[in-house]
C-alpha cells in the first residue's frame, strides 16, 4: 500500500506545552520527512528546545500526539525515546566533565566482555576508531573530558549521538561553539547520515548555515506554529520577516557603525605584558569610547588577552595601566574595582547561577563590586532588572523567575545585562551574540556602538564572525598565537583584509 505518509517519520501534532505561568508551546506542528535536513527556526525563548525535549521524553506534553514511524509514542524519559531511535545533542552540553572521552561516548552502553564486565579496550578502540575516522578529530580518548576547550567536547556529545543508531538525530544549536573547519567537518558527517535515510533536525541561529544544510524549515513564533518552508523557495529576509513577525528590510539587519576615531584617553594601556603561554609580549592600548575588535581564530589568544584585562590570568612581565596609572591585579575583584567588566564567552558555565531569578543574576555582578554588604533596596533592584529585561529584550514571564527556566539566549542576555548594569568603562564582550537571535543579534551589535558613542564605553567586542566585527568596531587587533600580529583602522576594516591579516597578507597600520 502506497501512502504520502510513508515520506514522513514523523509527525508531531496539536502540540501543547505548558509550564506553571509560561504556555512554551501551543498547538504547535511538526512534520519532518524521510532523509531529509530539517531546520527548527525563532527567536530566543520561541519553543524550539522545548519542542525538542517534548519529542525526546525530557518534558511530558501537555496535550498532542506524536506519531513516529507510523506509530503513536509517549516518551518518557530521554533513554526511551533514544532506544527508539531518537538521538539527541541538547543545546547545554550535559557530559560528565570527570570521565574520559571515550567513557562519555559510551556511558550507558559501554561495550561489555564476557562475564559481563566493561570491556575497556575494545570501548577505547571503538572511541578512537569514531573519532578519528569518522569525525576526523585528533584527540587522545583516554584524557579526561575536562581537559579540551568546549569545541571539542561539543564535538564529542555530537559523536556519541552519531554513534548511537538512530533514524532521528536531533542537533540543537551545535555548532555554536565551533569553529569554521569543525563546522564542515559536522556538515560532511550531515550529509553521510543523510545518504542513509536518517532525518535530522537542526538549530542554529546562524542563517547561512541553515541555507547550506537545511532542506526545510519549521518556524516558531512564541511558542505558536507559523509554518514549513522549503528552503530554496524562502529568501532570507521573509524568513526573518516570519520569525519575527514584521516586515523587515534588508538594512534593519545592518547595525550602523560609527568609524569616527575615538578621543585620545586610554582607558587601558598594556606594555610589553607576557602571560606564559597565553599572551606574547603585548603592547596596545584602548582608548574611551571605541568599539575594538579581536580578530583571530579560534584559540589565537583572543579570549586570554580579555582574561588579563580582567585580572583572570596574571602576568609575568610588562605593565599595565587604567587610566594612566599603572595597577597591580591579582583578582578579577581589582579590575571590576577599576570598572572592567568581562562578559566570558563561556557562558553556560561561568555566568548563571541557575536558581537565582533574573532580578538575582541581573545585579550580582553589582553586588560584588560594592561589596555584599551595600544594600541595594529592592526599588532600585526591580527598575534595573525591569531596565535590562526591556533593553535586550529578555524574555521572561516576570523578573522573578528562575534564570534556569528561560530559554538559551535569553539566559545570555541576561548575563549580557548583569555587566552592563556595573556601567563600566571597559566592557569586554566575548561572543556576545553567540546562541542570540538575528533580530537580537543586530540590537546588541548597535548597542555596542551606542555605548561607546553615547556613553563615551570603552568596548571591546570579540568575534569569530567577521561580518559582525566589519559592523561594530571601528578598530581591529589581529591576533594570531598569542600575539598581535597588526591592527586594522575605519575604513580598511573588511572581511576580506581581516582573512587577509589573520593570514599574514595584509599589514594595515601596524
Ligand atoms: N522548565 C521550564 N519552566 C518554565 N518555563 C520554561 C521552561 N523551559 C522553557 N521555558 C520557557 O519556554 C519558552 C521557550 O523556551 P525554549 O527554550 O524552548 O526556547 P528556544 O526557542 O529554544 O530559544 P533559544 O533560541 O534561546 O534557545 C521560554 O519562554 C522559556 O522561558
Ligand atoms: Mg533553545
């Protein structure tokens, strides 16, 4: 019997899914076929993982069926639905940071020898085997997970869902922390599951990369169906029209920078500063009101030389400066004092305290600053959180609620808020808008701009996207191997020269 059906493995219907005071989803639907590519699209806090986690068995639907491979299922545990044939990479990375590579791949279905005991050699053979051949990654499986920067563990938890036999492989936000080459490397992975009929559903916030995996399209609009697309058939700017739902033009997307040169006082000066094995002799300095790029790949030293402008990693040689005089750091404590603040890249780990509400996260960083024992009245604490919530665009039911409770990105902006509410002179932005909506994406870009023009900021704005750099910075230090190789000024800035710098062609004003 020929049925249109037999295209589909899977169709997720009437969906409801309710939270006490947050309806996530509602009535929502979801068809992916056979083989086939499909991209989960909305903004931050749109439904998306939670669809995600609805078919995997993490939250019990409220009302809806879930018909898979032809049969209606209600999984309730994340094993079950893997032992149907569900495989998932969650957007939190959740490894266990004390067992080996190989262990996290297997964990669970360990390899067993006869008596029933782990066989260990043949687990760590097979770990090599996946990973070496299959993903093409270098690294030693009997190393302790902890060891490799997340890129590679990413890496990792997607290997392990490739391994587990699966007709569904879900992927949410994998690649956010991945580097150009790796992300390739997944997309070749992609497309080998795809030549042998396995569907695969994947997020990103990233729109070339859903336009070049992605055959089709599901986009969410506050937890409410707007519709399935082809690709091919779907321009970009009616796709962001949707998930937002307004009309956007092309320029609303372009955040305007200011190239202008900024006055002449340095907030930061470093001189000839040398961290053992993270910065090479450094001199540069940052002056009010500019916004400056890092430009440089993944693990040139961007992020180490932020860490020593907040007192993460200490110096052995050289000296450094904050307003024209020199300071001795030993703890981020002395440079928050200097108002420096450091929004970590990292997020997920070193920022949210998950059962702190948002108000908490919101002012904490304050709190430090002034010490624990300032009290802040509670007026005071809710306008901020309220201040913050509306400036970027948090999602939230109110400001009460548990930061663990909202969705990704708007976890991030909420980390975003709690360094911006120091009202610093210096604000380090690391990857600010990775995981952040391409609506949200341009406001935080522009508002980087305004901070340095408006209130005379201090930004530093590191980024593995060039086009987003092009558009903020009106500087750029090109890093390569812990050293700045040569700075990029106004008008030479483009993606073009910054490749070119990052490569040693191309010199600017060094
Ligand atoms: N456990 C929970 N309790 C209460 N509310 C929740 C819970 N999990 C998610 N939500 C809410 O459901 C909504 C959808 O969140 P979800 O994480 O699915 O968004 P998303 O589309 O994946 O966003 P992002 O792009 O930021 O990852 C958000 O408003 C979020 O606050
Ligand atoms: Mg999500």
């Amino acid at each position: 019997m020929q049925d249109k059906n037999d295209d589909y493995i899977l169709h997720m219907k009437n969906i409801d899914m309710f939270f006490p005071g947050v309806k996530a989803l509602k009535d929502v639907s979801f068809n992916l076929k056979k083989g086939e590519i499909h991209s989960l699209m909305g903004e931050n806090g749109a439904g998306k993982s939670t669809l995600v986690k609805v078919l995997t068995g993490v939250y019990q639907k409220t009302n809806g069926t879930i018909d898979y491979a032809g049969r209606i299922i209600e999984p309730k545990t994340p094993l079950e639905s893997q032992q149907m044939g569900i495989s998932t990479v969650y957007q939190e990375v959740n490894l266990c940071a004390n067992l080996t590579v190989a262990e996290n791949i297997y964990i669970g279905r360990e390899p067993r020898g006869k008596f029933g005991n782990i066989d260990w050699a043949t687990m760590n053979a097979n770990a090599k085997k996946l990973l070496h051949e299959e993903m093409g990654i270098d690294i030693d499986v009997n190393k302790v997970l902890n060891f490799y920067p997340v890129a590679m563990q990413q890496m990792i938890a997607i290997a392990r869902a490739v391994d587990t036999k699966c007709r569904i492989l879900i992927l949410d936000e994998p690649t956010s922390s991945l580097s150009d080459k790796e992300t390739e490397r997944l997309f070749a992975i992609m497309r080998k599951l795809k030549a042998q009929g396995i569907s695969i559903i994947f997020i990103s916030h990233f729109l070339e990369q859903i336009y070049t995996i992605c055959d089709r399209v599901t986009i969410l609009r506050d937890g409410v169906y707007v519709g399935e697309y082809d690709l091919k058939d779907l321009p970009r700017i009616q796709l962001i029209s949707k998930m937002m739902g307004k009309e956007v033009r092309e320029d609303d997307i372009e955040a305007n920078v200011d190239k202008s040169v900024p006055d002449e006082n340095k907030v930061i000066e470093f001189d000839h500063v040398t961290v053992p094995g993270k910065v090479k002799d450094l001199s540069m300095d940052i002056k009010k009101g500019e916004v400056i790029g890092f430009g440089g790949l993944l693990g040139s030293g961007r992020t180490e030389i932020a860490e020593t402008m907040f007192g993460i990693m200490l110096k052995s040689n050289g000296t450094i400066k904050v307003d024209g005089v020199e300071v001795s750091v030993k703890t981020p404590m002395d440079m928050m004092k200097q108002r420096i603040a450091f929004c970590p890249e990292d997020r997920k780990v070193q920022g949210i305290i998950g059962d702190l509400s948002v108000r908490e996260n919101i002012i904490l960083a304050m709190q430090a600053k002034d010490g624990m024992f300032k009290h802040m009245p509670r007026s005071r604490q809710n306008e901020l959180a309220d201040y913050y919530i509306k400036l970027l665009r948090i999602k939230v039911s109110d400001r009460e609620q548990l930061i663990k409770n909202l969705s990704g990105g708007n976890q991030q902006k909420v980390i975003i808020a709690r360094w911006l509410a120091t009202e610093p002179n210096l604000l380090i932005l690391d990857e600010p808008t990775r995981g952040i909506d391409v609506g949200t994406k341009t406001e935080i870009e522009a508002l980087a701009v305004r901070l340095a023009k408006e209130k005379r900021m201090a930004v530093v704005f590191i980024s593995g996207e060039m086009g987003e750099m092009v558009r903020t910075c009106s500087r750029v230090l090109i890093i390569r191997d812990h050293e700045k190789l040569t700075e990029l000024n106004g008008d030479e800035i483009s993606t073009a020269h910054i490749m070119q710098a990052i490569a040693g062609d191309y010199h600017g004003h060094a």
